[in-house]
C-alpha cells in the first residue's frame, strides 16, 4: 500500500533490496517494520494524520518519486525523529496511506454486507463498495500512484495478499448466512472470493486511469462478473455514468 528518506522511492527501495541481502540470503523484513504505529490518544491520532496527509500533500503535488520521509516531516511540520516515532519505515508509510484510503470503504462494506439479509441486498453491497472505490481514485488520482507502488513492493504485496485472504473469508461466511451457498460448499468457494476480492483494487485503478467512459464499463463488467461468479443476482447500483 514506500518512499524512502534522503532517496526516491525507487532508488531507496533499490537500496533496501539491496541491504536486505546478506551473503546470499535475503531478509525479510519483520511485520513491525512494515506497521505504522496506531496511536491512541487523540493528540496523536492528530499527528499522525497530519503526517499521512503531509505525505498525500507530496505525492499529489510532486509525485511518488520525492515522497522521503525528510520530505514528509518538513511538509507536516515535525522532526525526523518524531516521524520515525509514528511511521517506522518508508514502506510503513506507504502501508499507512493505502489503509487510510480504504478505510471508510472497508467500514462500509462491513456495514453494508452486515446488514444484507437477502442475495440481491449483498450484491448490492459489493457493487455499491466497488462503484466507491473507483469514485475516490478517480478524486484522488495519487491514490492511483500509491497503490502502484504498494503493489510493486513484495513485502507489502504479501501483507496485501493476507488483508485480501482475511477479507475474503469474511465475504465467504456471509455469502453463507444469505443463504448464496451451503456451509458444505464455503470452502470450495473460498479461492474464487479471494480472488474477486484481491483483483478489485487492481480492476478499479486499471479503470481509473482510463477515459471516464471507457472506465465506467470496466467497473460494470468488473462487478458484473465478480455477481455472476458468486453465484449472486445483478445488482440495480451496477449503472455506467451517461
């Protein structure tokens, strides 16, 4: 969901890859290092998202390739060192951004998938998240370039990957309780949900990128077929703009 300290993201990740060979064997880095931190007081909560909007201030304004954490802590008006205290590496930054992006859409999806009673309620819900996500890349285009980059790095992919895996067990058991299918079949349905779900981000900034149009269809048929592959009705939220 990195940017890097005295160096561009690129050439600081070159640098971490690097650095994170030793005699042959890479290391892979701890979970920690790949946190931001999840303040609690709200003086802290504060600050740091002054800091995650500093570091959106720097991408939308100069692009990923001057997002350093020096860049950031003079952007959001605090020390290095303080910085550091809150964001741990330049990959937790990344990981800190791409997460405070999908968070309201992850709440809704919760909400809305919680409160579906019926196969048509939930893929409704589905379609109503994916139509959100979609909206806000194209308001945000540095959300586009950030989720890039989460991609482009193997250790964040991974902590992706497992997000997508706890997600899409989640859809499973709700897919379930609707009555979509039999608690005999989750399992075998299991791989396709991840799927859906793991693919959705890549879809949807695939189609942001594209003329608003052109984009518009990408989603429906996306949503389309993700309904159809779940065994779900079409959804009447599925509408490609004029």
């Amino acid at each position: 969901m990195p940017a890097h300290s005295a160096h561009s993201a690129h050439s600081a990740h070159s640098a971490h890859s690097a650095d994170s060979t030793r005699r042959g064997k890479a290391i892979t880095p701890s979970r920690e290092a790949l946190t931001p931190r999840r303040p609690k007081q709200a003086r802290s909560r504060a600050r740091m998202e002054a800091i995650l909007d500093a570091a959106e201030q720097v991408v939308a304004v100069q692009g990923m390739a001057r997002l350093t954490m020096s860049e950031v802590a003079l952007r959001a008006g605090v020390s290095i060192g303080s910085l550091y205290q809150y964001i741990p590496t330049p990959q937790a930054l990344l990981r800190a951004l791409t997460d405070r992006f999908l968070a309201d859409l992850r709440s809704d999806l919760e909400h809305h998938v919680g409160e579906a009673r019926t196969p048509q309620a939930f893929a409704d819900a589905i379609s109503q998240v994916i139509w959100g996500i979609y909206a806000k890349m194209r308001d945000q285009p540095q959300q586009r370039e950030i989720w890039a980059h989460l991609a482009a790095d193997r250790d964040l992919a991974a902590l992706n990957l497992a997000d997508s895996r706890e997600n899409a067990e989640g859809l499973v058991a709700a897919l379930v309780r609707v009555g979509v299918v039999g608690r005999g079949d989750a399992a075998a349905l299991l791989p396709d949900v991840l799927l859906i779900t793991h693919l959705s981000g890549s879809a949807v900034q695939m189609a942001a990128d594209m003329p608003v149009a052109n984009g518009d269809k990408i989603v429906a048929c996306f949503v389309d077929m993700a309904l159809a592959r779940l065994g779900l009705p079409g959804s009447s939220q599925n509408t490609v703009t004029p």
